[in-house]
C-alpha cells in the first residue's frame, strides 16, 4: 500500500529543507482533465500559486508537470490550487515513470531510421527488378546493389540492436527465443548479400532484410506502447488513490501531507466523511466507520479508543483521531499480501499467446534453414548458393504475424476498452479475459453500489418519512442517508431539524412538543427484536416505533449482465465476506445460484482454487480489499474504479462509472481479439506453407522474397485494423 | 542516365532531411501529447513563459 512506501516526505518539508533556491519539478496526476478547456484551467490553476515557474499539462497522459521554487510552494499548495479549481490531483512516483517512456522512444527512433532505410532500398532494388526485365546494364545495376548495401549496413548496426540484445540474453541464458532466428535472419541476409554484392552476384537481400526489421519494429513499438500506456493507466489510478492526510502535531497544530509520506506513529486527524489514510489505532473519539471496502460488509462498525482500523475505511459520524501504525505482521493487511504474493506467482507463469507460439516457432524456423542448408550441400550445391537458398527460407519464415499482428490488435483492442471507459492495466489480460468460461463475482461495491437505500418504501407513512427525515439530515450515516435520498424522491424537500444529538453506534435523538424523537437501532428506541443489524427504528413518544429495512442497492444493470453471461454460457458465482441473509438475496436478485458468503479473503482463494483445479478459467470482478488476493489468483481480474487502491493494483482491467455492463464489453472485446489474433497466425502459416516449399527448392528469388514479406506484414495488419474500425460508440 | 548521378543523392538527402526532421521531433516533445495539441492550437492566451 501506498501509506506504507518508503518515499521521502516531499511536501511541506521540502520548505524547511536548507536547498537554497531550489527549482523541484513535480509531475501530478489528474483525475478528470478531459478536454482542452480543462487543459488551460489546470495550467492557470498551477500557476496561480506563488512560486510556479511553468506548468505543462498533457491530455493523453492525464497528467501535469510543474516546475516551482521549493522555498514557495509544496505539492500539498499545488494539488489544494487544482482542487480548488476542480480538479483532484495526487503526486506521481516519479523515479518509477520514465524508464519506459525512454524505451518506447528508443524504439520509434530506429522505427523511423529502418522505415527510411527501407524506402530508398526498395526503391533501387525496384528499379533493378524491372531493369532485369528491360534494359538496365550490369554496371548500372551493380551500382544500385551498393549504394543498397551503403544504407543497409548503418541501418541493421542501429535499428537491429534490440534484437541482437535480447538474442544475446538468450543465448547466454541457453534458451531460444523468438529473437534468434530474426537477428539470425538479419544478420546472414546482410553478410551474405554483402558478399554477392562484391562478387557481382544478383542474390542480394538488401531489402528483405531492412523492410523485415522495420516490420518488426513496429511490431515491437505497437506492443511497448500497450505496455506504456497500461502502466501509465495504472500508475495514474494508484497515485490518485492516495490522497492528503492532516497529521496533528505534537504541539497541537494541524499540517497536510500526501498520504504516501505517513509515518508509523504520526498521529492523524480524519474528518467526518474522510477515508481513513493508514492502518491505525484510534487514540480519541467514538464513530462509525463503514469497512465496506476492507470486509465486504455494508453495515457499519462502531469504533473506539484503543480499536483497530484500517486505510481504506470511511468515517461516517464523528472526527476520529488515529495513531498510524507500523505494518506489522499480524495484521490484516499484512494476511492479504502474503496472500496475494503467493497468488501471484501462479500468474506470473502465463505465457502470451506469442510466446507460446514462439516456442514452437524458432526450432521449427532454424530446423528448416539447416535443411536446407545441408540438403544442398549435399545436393552438390556450392556452400555460397546453399546459404542463399537458406537464407531465403528464414526470411520467408520470419514471424511476421507473431511480432506485428498481435500487437497491432491489441492496441486496437485497447483503444476500444478505453472509449469505453475501460482502462486496461495488464498488457496480457486481454489475452487472459479471452479464455476465461467462468465469472465470479463481489458482491459490495461490484454488483452492488455498496450504498444502502430504504426497502419496502411504500409501507411507510409520508409523515413518518418526513419526521424521519428531518432526524435523519444531521448525521452522515449512510441509512440516514438513505432516509434523506427517500424522502426527498417522495416528499420532494427535507426539512432538518434542530436540537438534535448523535450518539454514535446507537442513534439519534431530539426532543419535540409531541415527546421525545429517536431514529436509530432497536436497542436505542427501546425495541427487544431480532436484532437485525440492516434496520433502523423511529419512535416518537410512547407511539409504536416504526421499522425501516434497508438493503445494498445493486447496480443498475447486474441482472441483465448476468443473464448476457449465463447466455453466452458462462458459470457465475457469487462470493462475499458479507451476511448470509443479505448475499443470498442479492444472489436471488440478479440470477446467479451458486453463492458463497461469509468468506475470508483465504476462504475465496480455496474455493477460486477449487474450481481452477477443476479446469476453470475464471474472471473474478471485485472491489474489495479482501478481494485483492482473489483477484489476484483468478485467471482475469476486473476491478471497478471504486475499489480499493490494493485491488486495482491486482486488477487487468479498471472499469468507471455506475454499469456493470463494462464486464460485457470487455470480455467481447477481449475475445474478438483473440480471435483476430488466431486469423493473423492463420494468414502467416498460409503464406508459409504457400512459399517455405519454394524457398527450401532454391526457386525464391530476392524479389519473391521481399513481395511475400511486406504483403504478408500488410495483410494482417489490415486485418487488426477491422477491429478498430468495428463498432465505434 | 547521367542524370541519376545527381537525382539519386538528392533523393537520399531529402529522405534523410524528412529523417532528421522527425527525430527531432521526436526528441524536442512534440508528440507528448497528441490530444492536447489538437486543443492548444484553439487556445486564443498566448503559450505561457
């Protein structure tokens, strides 16, 4: 969690600090900067605070960069400047950030220099082509053939470099990888038609050899840029999860710092309405909490000096003051992770789908080119007309589809999740969400809103309603709350009364010319009943108390995306940590008959892994923290973006807003993608199985060679390209 | 033929200016931010310090 990393306190003490002058650049995070009105306000609203020297906002990373004299300003006065102006902002972990920004620039550059290579030696090789068949002389055509090899040669030594590393790495690690036959391609095609250059000869691959790197470049750049912007997704969400805390000083004064710079024993103030930054224990004070995102149960929890509470909860009545503690090892939190390390080291071990292929791909590809090789050698070939018949066979064979097919439709995959207010966080979960059979669902907060709202409404009196009510508008207890909401969709307006007493865990009490009012739990209105804990009495006087129920209310469109679901075949589940009574009717409501409630986080995991063991591949929704180890177990993870900042770090996919149809899409999106994927490898084996046999014959020629190659690449990214286009919202 | 003496560099100076143009580019961040872009060229304020 964030509140336990160990980075440095960036904010006020940076003012205290003894750096003289010191310019700090800050880059901010940005929640909901969505158009290029919100681009200015967010920069006039940086360099409304006194000491900003520049601030440069970015649309497409949702961020800003700003550059301030730390003697001025702190990140605590810049992002209460943005909230000002509406927007909620969070510091970035900036030494995580650029690393791979650099390495997706490192691949554009040699993008650019092996598309240019690739251009001017098509161009003369065409013009070589077609002079073979007209009336170009030999001296001419020689010529041609090195101002070719003049280009190639600088362009494979500069753009082939990520290839040759990671086949070096491989190597040296004793393993094929995908990389091997490609700089092996690479790197024999230059050498040997180097050579046939000198000789005069006319096998000369110059331009397969430079258009197959820029093809593979691409490839490499489409997926690093996946990869980026998932990581940026996801680095965004977690930093914004972090918040301000206010720490009370020993002294008694009051200071802000982002959570991330709590340290075990600061002591902190949360205000009513707040979410508790870190673990603590409560030094002062009496409240409620709702653990909603931590246990999964809706209704709240009374706590007192000396209880426990944990980052995440949300205080609902009272001012709380905590003692934030040190992560130790018998807490909650610390159960969770060891949990969730250990789920995902099984997931760690996923292969892509183009690896796996890969796997089978390379021997395949080197065990042909030696064929080859040794087949003309013993044929009776010289070794020279041997290596450039095997030469164009690992050319023909080169993985064009894996390297550039499969990228190019995930990144059209991506951008369709995101206009859809999906942000996708694992560069493979598509892959993953594509294969999954079975969907399991939280329920608080993912198939509910994990918000109460007041049940059998219309048994209750207006006047009643009203009364309670006017109670009920003091307090910030979600089923006042409700009562609020009621009332004002019924009765239209609430009129709060004055003189009224909170008493926390109990209720509230006022009194009136008519007798005492109360509005609270059953105990508090003097009610021996069942003691069911999603209810709430009001009683006036010596009148008969009456009873409001209330229930989580689940999400819009739950029952119909689970009946999508069970339609298209798959086996739903629902597990809570919450009350039996209350799952099952949740379960009753939206459609799904297999539940289980009651569980603990290791309690999910059994049973996720029961089903795995049974030879399911789940996609597990939740939100909760006692989903995050869960989550990470399922073979795909979705997380709504109210979750719980341990939970979206474990999710593939982040959903916004109130629907829970976003699972629909995803897993729709995810399989069309799948399935572009398989058509791809299906085009590549065609043009493999077309053209391998020619190549091994000695019958392709350097022109054959280089046609295949591009119209292949040409074709399959045309085919991702479907995707992109399909179903615009 | 004579002519392609000199059309041929020329063609390859010119490819390589497009070359150069984009790595820098590519380099002085014009393409950190391709949503905003669009919106800034609307902007009537001129760019800040």
């Amino acid at each position: 969690m964030t509140a336990h990393a160990p980075a440095g306190r960036l904010a006020n003490e940076a003012e205290g600090a003894s750096r003289v002058g010191a310019s700090n650049t800050l880059t901010l995070a940005i929640e909901n900067m969505r158009c290029g009105g919100c681009l200015r306000s967010v920069e006039h609203a940086a360099l409304g605070v006194a000491g900003v020297e520049t601030a440069r906002a970015s649309l497409a990373a949702k961020r800003v960069s700003i550059a301030y004299d730390s003697r001025q300003a702190g990140a605590v006065e810049l992002i209460a400047a943005l909230k000002r102006a509406g927007f909620a902002a969070a510091p970035m972990e900036t030494a995580k950030e650029d690393r791979g920004d650099a390495w997706h620039k490192y691949l554009l550059r040699r993008v650019a220099v092996s598309g240019f290579a690739a251009m001017n030696i098509m161009l003369l090789s065409v013009a070589v082509w077609s002079g073979t068949a007209s009336d170009m002389d030999d001296a001419l055509a020689a010529l041609f053939r090195c101002l070719s090899a003049l280009i190639a040669l600088p362009t494979v030594a500069y753009a082939g470099q990520p290839f040759f590393a990671s086949a070096l790495g491989a190597l040296k690690g004793r393993r094929l990888n995908m990389d091997v036959p490609i700089s092996l391609a690479i790197l024999l095609a230059t050498a040997m038609s180097l050579y046939q250059t000198m000789r005069g000869s006319e096998q000369v691959y110059f331009d397969a050899a430079v258009s197959l790197l820029f093809f593979l470049l691409v490839g490499r750049f489409l997926d690093e840029t996946l990869r980026v912007r998932a990581r940026g997704e996801a680095q965004n969400l977690l930093s914004l999860q972090s918040g301000i805390a206010t720490i009370i000083e020993p002294e008694g004064s009051h200071r802000m710092v982002p959570t991330h710079a709590l340290r075990p024993g600061d002591q902190l103030l949360v205000a009513t309405g707040e979410r508790v930054a870190a673990d603590g224990v409560v030094l002062a004070g009496t409240g409620q909490i709702d653990q909603s995102l931590i246990t999964g149960e809706t209704a709240p929890l009374t706590v007192r000096a000396g209880q426990e509470v944990y980052a995440g909860t949300l205080n609902l009545t009272k001012p709380l003051q905590i003692q934030v503690r040190a992560a130790d090892t018998a807490t909650l939190l610390a159960e969770i992770s060891r949990l969730m390390l250990a789920a995902e080291q099984g997931k760690a071990r996923y292969r892509r789908l183009a690896d796996r292929a890969a796997q089978i791909y390379a021997p395949a590809v080197h065990g042909l080119g030696l064929a080859t090789f040794l087949g003309w050698l013993l044929a009776g070939a010289t070794w020279q007309t041997a290596l450039t018949y095997a030469i164009a066979v690992l050319i023909i064979t080169c993985p064009c589809a894996l390297a550039l097919a499969v990228p190019a439709v995930q990144i059209a995959a991506a951008s369709q999740l995101f206009r859809r207010r999906i942000i996708i966080k694992a560069a493979d979960g598509l892959e993953r969400i594509a294969e999954t059979d079975m969907v399991v669902f939280d329920k608080t907060g993912t198939l509910t809103l994990g918000r109460p709202e007041l049940l059998d409404d219309e048994t209750i009196s207006d006047k009643v309603l009203a009364a309670a009510s006017s109670l009920a508008a003091a307090s910030r207890h979600p089923y006042a709350r409700a009562i609020v909401e009621a009332a004002q969709k019924r009765l239209g307006s609430v009129l709060p009364a004055s003189g009224i007493e909170e008493t926390p865990g109990l209720g509230l009490a006022r009194s009136s010319p008519e007798g005492e009012e109360r509005l609270g739990s059953a105990e508090w209105c003097g009610i021996d009943s069942g003691g069911e804990e999603s209810e709430v009495w009001y009683r006036r006087g010596s009148e008969a108390p009456v009873r409001l129920r209330f229930a989580d209310s689940v999400r819009s469109d739950a029952a119909d995306v689970v009946a999508s679901l069970k339609r298209q075949g798959y086996r739903l589940a629902l597990l809570s940590g919450d009350r039996t009574a209350v799952v099952n009717r949740v379960a009753r409501d939206v459609g799904i008959e297999t539940w289980r409630a009651e569980l603990k986080p290791a309690g999910k995991i059994a049973w996720l892994d029961a089903c795995a063991s049974a030879g399911r591949k789940m996609l597990m929704v939740g939100d909760g923290l006692n989903d995050a180890p869960a989550l990470a177990a399922a073979h795909a993870c979705m997380s709504p973006a109210s979750a719980a900042d341990i939970s979206q770090r474990a999710a593939d996919f982040v959903f916004q807003g109130e629907k829970l149809t976003p699972v629909l899409e995803a897993i729709a999106i995810g399989k069309r993608a799948r399935s572009m994927a398989l058509q791809n490898f299906a085009v590549a084996f065609l043009y493999n199985v077309a053209c391998v046999p020619l190549a091994m014959a000695g019958l392709v020629t350097p022109l054959i060679a280089a046609i295949v190659m591009s119209s292949s690449s040409i074709l399959v990214t045309a085919n991702a390209a479907r995707l992109a286009g399909r179903g615009r919202p | 033929m004579t002519a392609l003496a000199w059309l041929i560099p020329v063609a390859l100076l010119l490819g390589g200016l497009g070359l150069a143009a984009f790595l820098w580019a590519l380099r002085s961040g014009q393409f950190e931010d391709l949503d905003g872009a669009a919106y800034r060229a609307l902007e009537d304020d001129p760019p800040d310090r």
